[in-house]
C-alpha cells in the first residue's frame, strides 16, 4: 500500500525504484517486489531508458487504477 500510494501522489510523474524506496522508507528490494507485482496486474507501467534504467509510472489507462485513484481521493476527501 505505501508503494501505490506513492505513485497514486506522484501520478503524472514518472519515477525510480530508488526514488520510491527513498520516498517510502522501503527497501529497494522490497519496493521491486510490490512494483512487480503491480506491473504483472496493469496498474503501474515500465519505461526502459537503457541497460540499467527504468521508470515507473502508474497506468491510468486501467480501469483497476481508475477505481483505486478513486478510492484514494475518496478517502483523502474523507479524513481531511
């Protein structure tokens, strides 16, 4: 949960596994298990830039996506 809600906050921003796990506290390790996970169910796209270098963004082509940015802002709109 804390890796998807960090690339639902950054949406339009394309982003490292370095930089979530930084951002998140999470280990590199564990933050490519969770994006793995996530690209294997369409919500989070991959980037290849070269050999070594990939970004991250989630999709928001997916109708699963839609439903969790929803839910997300919902609750958001809920507690604040």
């Amino acid at each position: 949960m804390t890796v998807l809600k960090n690339l639902v906050e950054k949406q339009n921003e394309p982003t490292y596994l370095s930089g979530i796990a930084q951002e998140t506290g999470l280990s590199h390790a564990s933050v490519s298990r969770v994006i793995t996970r996530l690209m294997a169910s369409g919500v989070v796209r991959e980037k290849i830039l070269g050999k070594h270098l990939r970004t991250f963004q989630i999709n928001m082509e997916s109708e699963a996506t839609s439903a969790i940015v929803d839910f997300y802002n919902k609750i958001n709109e809920a507690v604040n």
